[in-house]
C-alpha cells in the first residue's frame, strides 16, 4: 500500500463496535495515515473507550461540536434531545484528563 494513502474519519460518537470495524478495515487496506475529524464522543455507550482508540493512532484529531460540548458546561440548549442525551452521558463518563485533552484539540490542522 502506497504509505501517502491518507483515511479521513468522523463523527464516531462513542460507537466502539462500528470504530473497531472502520479501524479493522483501514488496517486490513495497509492504511497507516489517518486524520479523524471530530465528533469522536456523544450518542453511543463508549465515549471513553473510543477516545483511548483513536488516541492511539497518533493522527491529528480535530475537535466537533459534540467533544466540545461533553468536554465543557456549555449551554445545550439548541441541541435535539437525543443529541443532549448523549452529550450529557458522555460528560458523565469521560474523565477529567479526557475532557482536558479534548479541550486542547484545534478545528484545524494542516497535513501534508
């Protein structure tokens, strides 16, 4: 596999099962390089557990309005229910260290 083959990921929202099956498929193409694009937390059971994923890939992380959101006290006011649920569920779950370094991630990164 050409090692400039780049996967672009998002919107995961602490889905283990399907993030484990994407993952499982890059790896089986020889995919190496990887920028997910946020939204890694909010909806699903694992918000935790698929952040230590995707940290461990070592890729430029970028953060979404659902990880901004269970990372912080913002107002979810102009969110849907099911979408403030996960976001609250998610809150409960990650640890302050996680809340902490999803804080520190950027809108934007420059890859090349």
């Amino acid at each position: 596999m050409n090692e400039s083959v780049l996967a672009i990921f998002s919107d995961v929202h602490s889905n283990l099962e399907a993030l484990d099956a994407v993952l499982a498929d890059m790896e089986s193409l020889g995919i190496k390089n990887y920028i997910c694009l946020g939204d890694i937390v909010g909806y699903g059971p694992n918000p935790s557990a698929c952040l230590k994923r995707i940290r461990g890939l070592n890729c430029p992380i970028l953060l979404g309005n659902h990880d901004i959101a269970a990372a912080t006290d913002m107002p979810l006011e102009n969110l849907r229910d099911v979408a403030v649920a996960g976001i609250e569920f998610s809150r409960g779950k990650l640890s302050k260290e996680e809340k902490e370094f999803i804080q520190t991630l950027p809108f934007t990164v420059n890859h090349q």
